[in-house]
C-alpha cells in the first residue's frame, strides 16, 4: 500500500492537476506573463487545499515558491514573504526560498535578519552563489566590511572577470580604509566593463580624498567625457520622475548618498567641468526637475554660474537655485540672519587671501578663525589673543578665512550640545544631537555610543523637538528658512543659558546618512528625511 503522505490525489477527469498548474504557471512566468502567472499558481493552491490528505507535498512547496517569485516582480514583498515561508515550511531544503526570503528582509531593511536567512540557505549549500553574493551586499549595508571582503576575495577567485565584485570590494576597501587597493579594484571594474559609470566617478572621488589633485582631476574628466552623465534607475518601472542633479567635482556638494538611494524616480547625475559645456538638448530629455547639488559658496564660486546657466536653460522646477547658493557664504548668512529676534548670529567678518587684519576692527576673545570652503573640524580653531589670530591668518593667507565671534553655548550641566535640522521644502525634521564636552563638536568624535543618558536625550529630541525647541525658536527657524530661501540645506545650532537660539552654520553641504547602526533609533526619522525629499521633487516634478 502506497504511503498517504506521498500519494498523488486524481483530479476528475480533464480537469488540470496541481503538476499541470505549476507547469502552465511557469510557462506564463517565462514569458513575462506575471499576472496570469499569479492566478494559476493561486488555483494550484486553492485545487491543493480541497485535494486529499495524500496530495504530493513537493509540488505545494514549489507552488508557493513559483507564486513568490512572482509576487517579487511585482513589488508586493509581503505576500512574497508568506509564499516563500510557506514553502519552507513543507520543504525546507528548498535553498533558493531561504535566500529570496533574505532578499525580501533586505529589501524591508531588515538586514540582520536578510543576513540569518542567507547563512540558513548556505548551512544547506555553502556554494550557493546567490546567497552568497546577497550575503555580501547585506554585510556591507550593516558596515560588516571585514568579513565582507573575506567573501568577496572568494567569489573573485572564482570568477575573477566579474566587474561587479571588483566594483563591490572597491567600495570595502574604501570604507576600511585601504584606498590604494580601492582606486585598483575600481579601475579593474572599469577595464571589465566600461559601459558602468558609477566605477569612473569612484576612482575620481577616491583619488580626490587622497588628496591626489592631478590625477583626480584626470579621473573626472575621463569619467565626464565617456559618461557625461550618470544615470541611476527608479526601483519602478516606469519611474514616477525624472530628476537631473548638478553634481560639481572639487566645489562641494550635497552629500545625496543617501537622498538618492532606493528612488522611484529615474536619478541623472551631471558632472560640471569648468570650461566643459553640456548639450541642453539632451539634458532636457533627463529632467522633470533639477536638483542643483553644488552647495558651497565658497567652493563652488567659479562652477556656480554654470550650473545657473544649465537650469535656466532647461526651463524646469529647481531645487536650490545656484543664484541662491552664491548668497549662502558664511559672512552673507551671519548677515542675513542677523537681526533676528531671539537669536544669536555670530558676527563673521572675511578677510581676503592675503590680506591680514583690517585696521579698526574691533575684536572680543576668544575667538574663531577658519578657511573659507572648509567644514566640519577641518583647520577650525579657538584663538585666544590677537597674535595666535595673526599667526592663524599668515599661515593660511592663500585662502580667504573667516574670522568669527565665539559664542559660549554650554548647558547647565557643563555639556555642549549641538542639534542639527534639516529643512526640506516646508517642513523643519531634526536630523541629530551631539553632545560632548568641549565647544568643537562633531557627533562622530564625541562618546554618544559610550553613554545611555546621551543617546536617550538625542532620541528625545528626534521623537519630539517641540519639547527641546520653544515655539519661539520655530519661529526663528522658519524665518531662517525663508531668508535662506532654498529647498532643501541643514542648520546646526545651539542654546544658550537664556534659551536663545545659537546659529552656527546653514547651508545645503550638510550631510544626512542612515549607517547608524549603533543608534538604531535614529532610522525612522533620517527616513523621514528622504521621505519628505522624495515628496517634494515629486511635487515640484508635477509642477505643485
């Protein structure tokens, strides 16, 4: 006697079994048939579930796998979760499920548990290279490079004319430091295949952070002449938009890593050269909206009026109109903002490269001092008497610098504290706190992932601003926004012991990125970021 669990129950006569289903289904999935693929896979399903106990358990598994897959075309990741888990649990062996279920984690930005999913699928199969190659991608997201690169050195080795593991363990090898060996496997991915762009602009950049001028200069223009422009595709297709972003190598730029990640718009990237003039017929076919990246004023100077020629030229919606950026230098905005009521502008005076200090100028120690184009912690020091700022302005005369009025904003208890909001479109989002104990602050070189209290105050503040920040200082925040007048920049800023608001710094070169992983916490409200972004270049993109 045949046994129950392994036995196959007869449809009636001419009518499909669940085999024959699965096989129509498959033949309308290869033929790129996937809503019809759907309904017959759902129908071997639903035939299964009125079959006998005796129904062959392997082709309800491959049932449930078939209709996953399907459902992954079509972008409903949840329903391709619960076919695929379906599966799993009559089949277990089926490896390809445990690595398509990683992927839709992946995809949800649930990474450690994508990573779990693809170790389970390699327990079963160590050589199975899809989970291997996903394992990959999982680790770099969560910031694994070490063991990351362990794994792409393997899967080099055995298909070492892949370009798109050279170009993988280039971006490892940048983020462990290793820069040398980056700039070789970017330029080994651009030997492979030079139809991808994106490893062009990477040797560029890498050799630019290295301080390697010439040959930066070298990589861009290689990379602007073969890829003029680089294209990112929408996660949809068709993609709801197309965007055209000004990107300006050397001038400084809005960091849009993160901005532009996962889009369903069509993302095309511009690389402005001095003396290089685009054609504004082609771009016109890339573009629904602009996005002008070149954010520093300083920097920027001598590209900032080609990219205002390349926008107006278009005739599109633009997000932070170059003509405005030029007004956005550190003397101009302290100048702007300085009346405000409530507020705390520190007065920023430039002095030309050169030129050392102007006579009359009256001065109150301490003070600060920095070259112009510079951010963050970079050459920015707290100068405590007229000769160490004389000392400071000779030894940086090759750059116009800023001299700027120190302005005490340590709290209470002894901290500083710095918070930082971004401003996109209409709405004002924290993005970050920084707390620490001396006046020059930056959230990644204080002790925030040693200390509870400070991680707890920051998700404080995330979840709720208007319980840190006063309707008066929103007010001030909004008024800021109008006067700076573009779409989208960041401030950072203070409070004083009177509760008044300090301003330190407001422009659009302000970075915003979501690898935090030992502050989970901040995930959703970086995402309210890029959710707020995407919503507004699609407004702009219909003309709202």
């Amino acid at each position: 006697m045949t046994s129950p669990s392994m036995a196959l129950a007869l449809p009636a006569a001419g009518a499909p079994s669940i085999a024959d289903l699965l096989r129509t289904g498959r033949e309308h999935y290869r033929r790129g048939e996937i809503r019809p693929a759907i309904a017959v896979f759902q129908a071997g399903l639903a035939l299964a579930a009125t079959a006998s106990m005796g129904v062959v358990v392997d082709g309800i598994a491959d049932l449930h796998a078939a209709l996953a897959n399907a459902f992954m075309l079509c972008d409903d990741i949840g329903s391709a979760a619960e076919n695929y888990k379906a599966a799993l649990r009559i089949a277990p062996h089926l490896v390809a499920c445990w690595c398509n279920l990683g992927i839709v984690h992946q995809r949800s930005g649930m990474m450690q548990d994508a990573i779990s999913l693809y170790l389970e699928a390699l327990r079963r199969n160590p050589g199975h290279r899809p989970s291997r190659t996903n394992l990959v991608q999982a680790l770099m997201a969560t910031r694994q490079f070490a063991i990351a690169k362990t794994l792409l050195l393997e899967l080099i080795e055995e298909t070492p004319d892949d370009a798109d593991l050279h170009s993988q363990l280039g971006k490892v090898c940048f983020e462990l430091g290793e820069t040398g060996e980056a700039v070789a496997q970017f330029e080994r991915a651009v030997a492979l295949a030079p139809g991808q762009a994106e490893n062009f602009y990477w040797v560029g950049a890498i050799r630019q952070a290295r301080g390697e001028k010439e040959e930066a200069e070298a990589a861009y223009a290689l990379a602007a002449k073969v890829h003029p422009i680089l294209r990112r595709q929408a996660n949809q297709s068709p993609p709801a938009f197309r965007a055209l972003a000004l990107f300006a190598p050397f001038f400084g730029n809005t960091p849009v890593e993160f901005l532009f990640k996962d889009c369903s718009y069509q993302t095309s990237i511009l690389s402005l050269l001095p003396g290089r003039q685009p054609d504004i017929a082609l771009l016109a076919q890339e573009a629904d909206v602009v996005v002008n990246l070149v954010s520093d004023a300083d920097q920027g100077a001598e590209v900032l009026p080609l990219a205002m020629a390349i926008a107006r030229s278009l005739g599109k919606p633009v997000v932070n109109d170059p003509a405005k950026v030029q007004n956005t230098t550190r003397d101009a905005t302290a100048l702007a903002l300085a009346d405000l009521d409530g507020c705390r502008v520190p007065r920023t005076i430039r002095i030309a490269a050169g030129e050392g200090l102007p006579d009359g100028l009256k001065l109150a120690f301490p003070l600060l001092a920095r070259p112009a184009g510079m951010h963050g912690g970079d050459l920015f020091e707290k100068l405590e008497d007229v000769a160490a700022l004389i000392s400071f302005l000779a030894t940086h005369a090759e750059h116009d610098r800023y001299v700027i009025d120190y302005i005490d904003y340590r709290s209470a208890d002894g901290y500083f504290r710095k918070y930082r909001f971004l401003f996109v479109g209409e709405e004002i989002l924290p993005y970050h706190l920084a707390i620490g104990e001396d006046w020059k602050l930056h959230r990644d070189a204080t002790e925030m992932g040693s200390h509870a209290w400070m991680q707890a105050e920051e998700e404080h503040f995330l979840h709720a601003p208007g319980q840190v920040f006063s309707p008066r200082h929103f007010a001030a925040l909004r008024v800021i926004r109008d006067r700076i007048g573009l779409e989208y920049f960041g401030i950072d800023c203070g409070l004083d012991l009177d509760g008044r608001l300090v301003v330190f710094e407001v422009n659009a070169s302000m970075l915003v990125h979501d690898q935090n992983p030992e502050f989970p916490y901040k995930d959703p409200y970086i995402r309210r970021i890029k959710v707020a972004f995407d919503g507004m270049l699609a407004r702009l993109a219909r003309g709202n």
